[in-house]
C-alpha cells in the first residue's frame, strides 16, 4: 500500500505492486486540485510537496 502525502496531509492510498511516480498515484486516486486546496483552506498547493510513503 502507498499513501499519497501532501506535506503531513493524506491525501489517498494506493494499492499495487510496482512503483509509482506521484503523478500516477493521484491520477489513480482520482485527485481533485481544486477540491483538495478548499477542502483545507489553501490558497494554491506546490506539488513539489507531495510524496509517497511505501
């Protein structure tokens, strides 16, 4: 399993067996910017601060 982090926030876990770039892991968590940033009061997010916990 792999957890989709943004900074300390969760954001989605994934279940597979290979690796995966962050890209593809919000993709497949079906990631909604625009939700994600009202959602916890953010002007605008920097995807340099995701990252996935194996």
């Amino acid at each position: 399993m792999i957890k989709v982090m943004y900074k300390d926030i969760l954001v989605g876990e994934v279940v597979t067996n290979r690796s995966l770039t962050v890209d593809e892991a919000l993709e497949l968590i079906n990631f909604n910017e625009e939700k994600f940033i009202t959602d916890n009061g953010f002007d605008d997010i920097d995807y340099n601060d995701f990252r996935l916990v194996y």
